[in-house]
C-alpha cells in the first residue's frame, strides 16, 4: 500500500499525529506503528468552533477541554477525505499555530511541524468514462492554501507512494525477503505494472535508475576498498565523518534518530526519505538495502491511461505535468518499457520473457 513505507519511520511513531483520510485510517496509522493518533474529525468535535463551513454541523464548545488538548507533533496524510473543506481548514489551523489549534501565534511559525503525505497521484480511474481527482488533487490545494494564507511553501518530511523512490525501495525490501522464504536467493528483475505513466511507470523507471547508478558506484567502491583493504561502510562513514559531501550514489544511508539532525537541509525530499529508512532494511537484510539488479515497467491500457485519450502524450513527451511539484520532471521517466492491452497480458509478457526484456515500448 501507499503507507507501508511509514512502518519505517520509526521517529514519528511515538509522536502525537493527526491524521486525515477516509476508511480505517487509525486501525492503518496504528497498525504502521503510530501510538498517539488523532483525526482530522475528531479534532474537529474537540475543537468544534473551528468548523464554520457547514452551518448544520455548528456547534458550542462541550468544556474548557481545549486547553489541556495534547500538542499535535505531526501531520500524517494517508489520501483524500470525502468531504475536503472541513479536512483543509483543520490541517492549515494546526501547521499555523505549531499543532495548537486553539492558541493562535502572533506570527506563523516556519518550518512548520513535519508532513507526511501518502499517495500522490494527481488522477485515478473509476467507472466514469474520465479520470477522478486523486490525493494529488487534495495536496496540491492544501499546498496552495497554505502558501496563499502564510506567504510560505508547504515543505513535506516525506512523500510516500509511487512515484517516489523510497517506496518501490520499501517493496524491493520485501519481495527479498518474501524469496528468501521461498529459497530464493535473490531477485534480478523488478516488474512494475501500472497504468499511470507518471506514476506507476515513473516511479519504477526511477528506481531502476538508482538501481544501475548504486550498482555501478557499489561496485567500484568494491573494488577501490579491495585495493586499499578498506571496507566500503568504513570507507563511507570516513568519508561522512571527515564533513566529505555524500551524493546520492555514495551516502551510506542515515535512519536512526541521532542520525536525523544530520541530514543535509538542502537534500532532495527522495534523499531525505532514503535517508531515514534504508539503515533499517539493512540491518535486517544484510546486503546494504540494494537487492535487484534492474526494474521494468510495463503499461497497461485499462485505467488512467488509455490510447483513445492520451492525456500524457507519450510519444511527444508531455503536454502536462501530473506529478508531484517536488519531483523533477524527466519526461524520459514515463516512458514505459512496455506497453500491452491489460494487466493479463502483461503477466503474461512478464512469464514469457522473464528477465530478457528489452526496451522496446512497441512491443
């Protein structure tokens, strides 16, 4: 699911969240680990002076509560909730006022408390003959209204869910270990079937290009460690510890909690989400949270995207951006290596070819 990857933020999970989304969301949240949740909807019966936008739901403060309410200390989004308006106003009430709704600050404070969204898609397919708006939608006006309101931009602690990089890591993470119950000693191929380009096939075509680049540096680190008689963790946390910059392909990751205040500030949101996790999968696995050699995506014709009604425009690139505005925009990275009829089929490429893919999107 979109939210797994949150079972690894494990500094958050002790903290007093509030969060937003429909279905069982505090079953999921403390299931993930979280032990001190609140919801957007009950906030909003605590504090119910704050919801003024529907008249009928109006009503006087029960007690003096309000003061002796607990901080909130973070803010988890698991998707969209039903009804938007009373959600949008909740959430900007507590990032504005440091997670007291009913204190407000005489300026609003900057950085404001951690964010944890799940679950970016701008677009989804239901039985309408047009996409419906996602949780990308419902992000994107939450990150309007907060930087309409305090004349500054929303930042997230981690964005979670394809396309995002950490959470096709989180997935590689447990199909390795799901093989080595099977007796499988590792996974060469990857195949990521989805009908989103710019999600489900950027997302996996994302992590395949971590996967080549962290492969390739790993390798080379092997070598040049095996020439010095140096170990590569050695070799990196000298490298980390003598303030050397860490990139991308070369940091070991940093997850534990005296690890966090080290982060560079200026790193990407994919960097910092990476960061936070990966030490834990590798305490786990043992082979330093890389597992697959190589991802291939695989589009089917059944949902988002469809050929009668391109709203991507695959072979011209883009005539619109749907992903996140946190993420770069490769138009390379939606290109899929396939692209078939429905998920049948793609299964049926994926048993026929194994891992001979080639890219080939006419295929």
């Amino acid at each position: 699911m979109s939210h797994s990857p949150l079972r690894m933020f494990q500094q958050f999970h002790d903290k007093h969240v509030l969060i937003n989304g429909q279905g069982p969301i505090r079953e999921i949240a403390q299931n993930l680990g979280f032990t001190k949740v609140t919801t957007v909807e009950e906030l909003s019966e605590y504090f119910p002076y704050l919801d003024v936008m529907d008249h009928k739901r109006r009503r006087p403060p029960p007690c003096a509560f309000e003061d002796f309410f607990p901080c909130i200390e973070a803010v988890v989004l698991f998707g969209e909730p039903v009804r938007w308006e009373m959600p949008l106003q909740i959430l900007l009430d507590v990032l504005m006022t440091n997670g007291k709704p009913n204190s407000p600050l005489p300026t609003v404070p900057y950085p404001h408390l951690p964010v944890l969204a799940c679950n970016m898609d701008l677009l989804w397919m239901a039985e309408a003959p047009s996409p419906r708006f996602g949780h990308g939608c419902f992000l994107h006006a939450l990150e309007g209204l907060y930087q309409k309101i305090s004349g500054r931009e929303l930042k997230y602690t981690a964005l979670i869910g394809k396309p995002s990089e950490i959470t096709y890591h989180h997935a590689d993470h447990l199909l390795h270990q799901q093989a080595k119950q099977l007796g499988i000693d590792g996974i060469e191929t990857i195949y990521c079937i989805g009908d989103n380009p710019e999600t489900d096939i950027y997302g996996g075509n994302l992590y395949s290009r971590y996967l080549k680049k962290r492969h390739a540096h790993r390798v080379m680190l092997q070598s040049s460690a095996s020439s010095q008689g140096t170990s590569i963790k050695t070799k990196l946390r000298r490298a980390q510890s003598d303030g050397e910059f860490i990139d991308e392909e070369e940091e070991e990751v940093i997850g534990s909690e005296e690890h966090i205040h080290h982060i560079d500030k200026d790193a990407s949101i994919e960097e910092m989400s990476r960061q936070l996790v990966v030490e834990e999968e590798e305490d786990t696995s043992g082979q330093n949270g890389i597992y697959t050699r190589q991802c291939e995506s695989i589009l089917v014709c059944t949902g988002v995207f469809s050929k009668e009604m391109d709203l991507f425009n695959l072979k011209n690139h883009r005539i619109s951006n749907h992903n996140h505005r946190d993420f770069v925009i490769d138009p390379d990275l939606k290109q899929p290596s396939h692209i078939v009829s429905n998920v049948l089929e793609a299964v049926r490429l994926v048993m026929e070819h194994g891992g001979a893919i080639t890219q080939n999107p006419e295929t």
